[in-house]
C-alpha cells in the first residue's frame, strides 16, 4: 500500500460536539451539528465534498437506508457513499476506505462522519447467536463477554488490575482537561476508586465499563495533492492500516485472550517501518480496560502477560513518554455508540494537528489508534484494525 | 420486578438442537471429511468444502476456560444474581457459553459436565463440575 506509505492521502481538518448524556437529540440532529462545525473550521464548502464514509447508528438501525437520509439531510450530492458496519471499528476502517475512493479516483473530497444517540435511543437487535445461545441462557450484556475475558486471562497471567488501575486515573485524567467529554464522568478519580467499584462482572469492575452517551464527529479525506491545492498545510496522513474481520473461526487458538491484534498489530508496524516503542501517542479503542491489556501485548508493546507491569513502568499521561487516550477515551468521555471508535480517531488527529490545547502532548509527529468491534460467540471480538497515522511535513 | 426469560430464537437450522435439548442430549454439528466438530450450529461445515456436517452427541464432558461472576442479569435473571457464567471447551473441541452451577467459581482448567435443568417447562444446560 505504497499510496498510504508514500503519503498520498491526507485528512484536512476534524470536528466533534459536546459528548452528552440522554441529550434527546437525534443521531441525525447531531450529524448536523457536527457537519456544520467541520465546515466552519475548514472553509471547505458542501458543493466541494462529492463522497461520504459514515457509520451505523445505534439509535436508527431501524433504517436501511441511514446514509442516503444523511446524504438528503446535509445536502450533500454524492459520487461514492457507503457505511461501514465493523462496529467499533468503523470509523478509523471509514478513513482508510474513504482513502481508497479517493486514490481510485472514484470521489475526491470525502466527509468521514460517525453520530448516534444511544443513550436517547437504541433500537439496535443483535440477533443470531446471540438470542439463541447467549440471552436466553443468562447473558445480560456486553460486560460478561469482557469479565470472561478478563478470567481466563488472569488465570494464565495474573491480574492485571495494577495495570488497569493506571489507565483508568491517566484517562480520567484526560477527561479533566477534555471540554467534550460527558460532564458526568469529569470527576477526578484515584487508583483506589477504580480497584473499589463495585463489580459488574466479576472480575471486571463498574470503572471498566464504557458509559453509553450520545455525539457526533466527523472529518475530510482527500487526496495531499488536493490538499495543498486547496492551500491546507496542516496535514495528517494515514501511513498503514491493517484491519481483521472474524479472527480465528475455527478456534484454532486454544486461548480466547488472542484476538485479531495478534495479526494486525505487526502487520501494521511492518507497513509503517516502525517498531511500537516509535509510536508517540496511543490512542486504543477502549471499551473495557481488559481491552487495553490485549492490545498492548498483542500489537506488540510489550509481551504476553506483561501489560499491568508496562503500564506500571511507563508513564501514560499527557507528559509521560508513551501518553493513551490522552482526552479520557471512550471510558472516560464517553461512548456515543457506534461514533464511539471517533474518540480515540478525533483525540489522535487533533494531538498530530497541534489543536488539543491543554492536553497537547509534547511528540506529536506520529500516533496509533484502534478499533474493535462486535462480540463473538465463545472467542473475543469481531474486528480488529489498527491505523497509523503520521504529521504531514 | 423478575421480568419474563427471552424466548429462544429457534430456526430451521438449529431445530434439531433444542429438539435433542429437551431429551437431555447435547447435539454438535459433525464434519465428516475433516473429523472436528463445531458449536453453535452454522449453515456450513467450518472446517471442509463444501461443508456437510451431520449432528452427533456430545459426551457432555469439558474444561472450563473462563469464568464470570455476573451482577448485571439479563431480563428475567433478576432473581438469580449473582450467578456465574463460564464457557467450557468440551472435549470435542467447541467452546460453549453457558450458566455454571453453584456459588464459587471452579478455578479456570477444572473438569466440567454439562447439568440439566427443566424451569419454565422447557429443559436448558447449565453446567458443573465433574
């Protein structure tokens, strides 16, 4: 993929509105919001945008046809429009398809948007398995699927709580200084709170959990040569991207705890020519800590079992040297259904564009985010992706 | 309140399944040509082309590889928290999701047999240890 090696991409600007709790907005109201914001902040008027990359929405899955209702409520006229149903991976997966369309030449200015309202609404059925082998048998939520997780990787490693402990303050802490997170989890929390919360399940705990809240964020995908044609310079590149769907469907690894990252961690790195002690800003999809843990083992951090004494050993916070999810994460900003992989993706493009104010992290040429989405049957999770994204020069 | 338990989504594909559940009998989908078995029931044979699969009886007997103790219930468990969860591999190869029987957690590895309970007049597995 030398044309995101080779930096032929580039996103030119980036919004996102106030993360709120049961706001009473519509997914398409805050689409709006958000839009409008983007433009303002970019100069770049509808008439110039001809492609749009969206996601699903939690509060309208009712709807076949959410991205043509988006395309008529914006105003946009399209050449390419698609959504992306890779769940919590669809918005880092929208960047990088929005840079195919671009490099095949099939669109030239694409609006990436992500915004649904699931604490208003949520109409969302996960049908198959899961009302079948999983609801009726006593499984309540997504939370199991990670407690589950979280036991069979202690038994083989320890607990990783000393770890899980450290991310939970250092995001929060992010929170504190992040305008746009939920103003409910805004408060200051220590180590101890988090290993105190009561259990959700056990062992996972409540300060684990992602808060569903409701918001919107977006940005523009072009090509660098448009960019600079157009006179933008402050410029991010998407330099390697690996995405896993349905990771091991044979259970073929006899561990649950081995996911997709596993496979598109390295692969990503080996794309980017870069080793993970290079990347500057970690910017993991993070809808449980236990998440967290895998990720930094799996793409390559640090190794098997060792992620509560990395996180122990590093320092994670806006001045440390290997800062995560610097404006609190989904956990602790909120998750605004499936515009939730929009968290880490926004957080990461305003640290490498220099806008993210009094949590501006110091090295800001490259940064690292993720994506994980849906929950299997008796494995982990469906996708996993990872994208690497660099300062444009 | 104890709400109502979710009815089982039962299809064309999984009848034979829930049918077997209800004489106690635990069905796995059985491929042939490549001698493994799989669990849940899908369309097709995951492991050979072109995917036959015919339905043969577990022993019933596994080893759990995780378990949770759940205080958030699903509708109609309200009752019953905490309880705990676990998937158990059986010894046919497939993991399987289900209700583990009493208080403590077994420790992660221990030996399992599938245990079945009749509620609602319908029979559904749980399982316990061995």
């Amino acid at each position: 993929m030398t044309w995101l090696t080779d930096r032929e991409i580039a996103v030119i600007g980036c919004a996102d509105t106030k993360l709120e709790l049961k706001s009473g907005k519509t997914a398409l109201e805050l689409a709006g919001a958000v839009t409008r914001q983007l433009l303002e902040k970019t100069g770049i008027a509808r008439s110039q945008i001809d492609g749009m990359a969206a996601t699903l929405a939690n509060a309208e899955a009712h709807n076949a046809f959410w991205t043509n209702m988006m395309a008529d409520a914006l105003g946009l006229e399209l050449a390419w429009c698609q959504a992306s149903e890779i769940g919590g991976g669809s918005v880092i997966g929208n960047l990088v398809r929005a840079g195919t369309a671009v490099h095949s030449g099939l669109c030239e200015m694409v609006l990436c948007i992500a915004a649904d309202a699931p604490s208003t609404k949520f109409v969302t059925k996960q049908s198959g398995y899961r009302e079948e082998f999983c609801d009726p048998l006593g499984y309540g939520a997504l939370p199991i699927s990670f407690g589950l997780l979280t036991s069979a990787y202690t038994a083989k490693y320890g607990s990783p709580d000393p770890g899980m402990a450290r991310l939970a303050v250092a995001q929060r802490n992010g929170a504190l200084l992040n305008e746009n997170a939920c103003e409910k989890l805004r408060v200051p929390i220590t180590e101890e709170d988090y290993l105190a919360s009561r259990m959700i399940s056990d062992p996972l705990r409540l300060l684990d959990c992602v808060m569903r809240c409701d918001g919107a964020n977006a940005f523009l995908v072009t090509s660098t040569k448009k960019a600079r044609e157009l006179g933008f310079d402050n410029l991010v590149h998407p330099v390697a991207y690996r995405e896993m769907v349905n990771f091991d469907p044979r259970q073929e690894v006899d561990d649950i705890t081995v996911t997709g990252f596993s496979k598109v961690g390295p692969a990503a790195l080996r794309d980017a020519g870069l080793k993970a002690s290079d990347i500057q800003s970690f910017h993991p999809y993070d809808d449980f800590y236990i998440a967290l843990i895998l990720q930094l083992e799996q793409i390559g951090f640090c190794g098997p079992g060792e992620a509560s004494a990395f996180l122990k050993a590093r320092d994670i916070g806006i001045k440390g040297d290997l800062p995560i999810n610097t404006g609190g994460g989904q956990i602790s900003a909120g998750q605004p259904g499936l515009a939730g992989g929009g968290i880490n993706l926004i957080e990461a493009l305003k640290q490498l564009r220099g806008e993210a104010g009094a949590r501006q992290v110091a090295r800001a040429e490259n940064a690292m985010v993720t994506g994980i989405g849906v929950i299997q049957y008796a494995r982990n999770w469906g996708c996993s992706n990872v994208l690497i994204l660099e300062r444009g020069a | 309140m104890t709400k109502k338990k979710p009815d089982i989504k039962v299809t064309k594909l999984t009848e034979p399944f829930w049918n077997a559940v209800q004489e106690r009998r635990f069905l796995l989908q059985y491929d042939k040509a490549a001698d493994r078995y799989q669990f849940y029931p899908r369309p097709l044979s995951l492991f050979s082309d072109p995917g036959e699969t015919e339905w043969r009886e577990a022993s019933g007997l596994g080893k759990l590889v995780a378990c949770s103790r759940c205080h958030a219930p699903a509708p109609g468990f309200e009752g019953e928290v905490p309880y705990l969860l676990g998937l158990v591999a059986l010894d046919e190869g497939p993991r399987v999701f289900a209700q583990i029987e009493g208080e403590e957690a077994p420790s992660i590895g221990a030996r399992m047999r599938i245990a079945w309970h009749e509620e609602d007049g319908r029979v559904l597995y749980k399982f316990a240890r061995a």
